[in-house]
C-alpha cells in the first residue's frame, strides 16, 4: 500500500498528524509531511486507514 495527500484538497488541521504519527508529521504551518509514503507495515496501514476516514477534505488516499 502506498499512502498519499493532495496539497490542493489539504487544509492543515493536522489530525492526520495526531491519528498516524508512524506515518504522518505536521510542518511548521499544520500541513503533513508523509513519513512513510509505500510499503507499510500493519501498525502504519491501521494508522493510514485512520487518518483516511478523519480527513474533513478526503485529501489522504491509500492506493495498491
């Protein structure tokens, strides 16, 4: 699995930082920064999934 966020949907509330800190940190502004972006283990995908359904701009995306 690979995890992703579009800057351009992203409005930088940082959840996904707080809900996934194994696979996101925020910047100096509250945007994310992808830690790990492919070949997650289990803990980072259950984290990832999380942080997909938290999103308020559908801006992170798990992809195959």
């Amino acid at each position: 699995m690979k995890v992703t966020v579009d800057a351009s949907r992203c409005e930088g509330r940082g959840y996904c930082a707080r809900l996934a800190p194994l696979v996101f940190e925020s910047d100096e502004d509250g945007y994310p920064r992808v830690l790990v972006t492919q070949d997650l283990d289990e803990e980072q995908l259950a984290d990832a999934r999380t942080a997909v359904s938290a999103c308020p701009e559908q801006a992170i995306a798990l992809q195959d």
